[in-house]
C-alpha cells in the first residue's frame, strides 16, 4: 500500500458516515447520485451480479440490490464498511448482497475473470490511486472481472470543475502557487481535504486512459452539469422548485456535451467490454 492510498483509508475512516449521507444531503450532491442512477439503469442488464468497487459505505449497492440485483461491495476502508453493513441490515436487503469485502481496487484478484454482469467504480475511488501505472492497472482489473458485453462504469473528480469552483470556493489554495500549478496542468492535488491525495481528470485524459483496455467507450457524462457552485445551485433548488425541475430536465439533456463533462465536479465514463 503506497502513501497516498494509505492518505485516502486514513482520510475516508474519518468521514466514513459523511460519505453515507454525502449523496442525498442537498440538491447539489443529489444531482451526482441522481444523474448516476439515471445511466445505470440505461446501461445495467436487467439482472445480475454486481461488483460495486471502492463502493464506501454502500449508497449504490443498497439502491442496486432494492432493485433486484445482485451486489458485492468492496471498499478500501473499514469504517465505511461498517456504516455499510449497518445501512444494509436497516434496509433489509441482506439476501441480497453476496459480500461485503475490505480491498482497494488496484487488486481485484479474489475475484476469478468474468465474474460481473457489471462493475461499478463510483464516487471517485480511481482519483485517489497513484502514480498512473497504478491507475492503468486498476481499469484493467475492473475490466478482467467483467464478464464479456458487461458495462462499467467509473466516475472521478474533473480537473476543470474544480478549477471554475476556485473563485467562490477556495481561493486561498491559490496562494500555494505550485500546488495549483501541479493541479492545473498535472490534475495532482496532495492537498485534497487538508492532507489527502487526489488526481483531477480531463473529459481527454479518462477517454485515454480506458482507451485500449478491451472495452467500447459508450459515453461519458458531467454528473453535476453547470452546478459548479453548492451554495447557489442549493439556493436556487430550494428558492425556485419549478424552475429547478426544468433545470434538472435541460441537465439531463446536455450533461454529455463535452463542455459540460468537464465543467462539472464529477465525471463518469460509461464503457463495455469486448
């Protein structure tokens, strides 16, 4: 385990329960969650066994399994496997999940070649993993333990959405002038959440790096769109309800331009494989 994987379990067994209720809180982060499900369930089989990968503390493998699939979670930290263990008795749907695994996902090997009817890398668990040969390898084991014609679907941090958030979120990282440097033209941040490791991605460089992985690349999407802002994207849901449902719809419709993608917190790639 390198340093800054060790950076991200140290990180994440803090905010294990925070993470739990990070996709519902508000509007803004619903929209991650909400535009995530939209494309599961565009691209998911009807049924079948899931591996939800660095899956925290199980939003997607409780709303997967409530919908009647099949789900095995894998997480890198402990503490959101707890949470999850607990959120999936509450919910009772223990029958079925068919594993609850502690693991990082640049090693998948307890899981035999073409075991998943689809594979699942949510939240961003592939911009916490360095160097790039580290990043390389972890896509090549989602794809290994897909089955043949099996969708995946990763999402990671966008490097130009944190950047047009700079101005009314953080400013004063800024004044650390070659960390940002090494964000902007790198997309490397050793200053994620105070003390944590993380990589921002272009739209270009995650089309790259699933390039030539035995998959189709079918779509990539910006979860959040043109909410690049929490406290106005919030104000506005809140303030203007009608007017937000027509937002959400206008979303829905342009979050897969490419401007959008890269304009928005968190994109996610949507790929088949051979």
């Amino acid at each position: 385990m390198n340093k800054e994987i060790k950076l991200t379990k140290k990180l994440y067994s803090i905010y294990a329960k925070d993470e739990w209720g990070r996709l519902v809180k508000d509007p803004y982060h619903y929209l991650e969650f909400n535009t995530s499900l939209r494309f599961l369930r565009k691209y998911l089989p009807l049924k079948g066994l899931v591996l939800d990968a660095g899956g925290g503390p199980g939003r997607y493998t409780i709303e997967l399994a409530q919908l009647g699939y099949d789900i095995i979670l894998l997480d890198l930290v402990p503490e959101n496997l707890t949470v999850a263990r607990e959120q999936i008795k509450k919910a009772k749907i223990g029958e079925r999940v068919k594993g609850v695994v502690e693991g990082s996902i640049t090693d998948l090997s307890e899981f035999k070649d073409n075991s998943f009817d689809a594979v699942l890398c949510l939240g961003g668990p592939l911009s916490h993993v360095s160097p790039e040969s580290e990043r390389q390898k972890s896509i090549l084991e989602l794809v290994r333990v897909a089955k043949p014609g099996a969708p995946i679907f990763s999402s990671v941090m966008s490097k130009y959405g944190v950047m047009l958030s700079t101005p009314g979120g953080w400013p004063q990282e800024v004044i650390y002038k070659k960390h940002y440097e090494d964000l902007v033209f790198k997309g490397e941040d050793y200053k994620f959440r105070g003390n944590a490791y993380c990589h921002f991605f272009s739209s270009d460089e995650l089309r790259t790096i699933f390039s030539d992985k035995g998959v189709n690349i079918l779509e990539i999407i910006g979860l959040e769109g043109l909410n690049i802002d929490k406290k106005i994207t919030n104000n506005f849901a809140r303030k203007f309800p009608d007017a937000w449902k027509n937002w959400i719809e206008l979303h829905n419709k342009i979050c897969t331009d490419p401007f959008v993608v890269n304009s928005s917190g968190h994109m996610m790639i949507v790929a088949k494989k051979y």
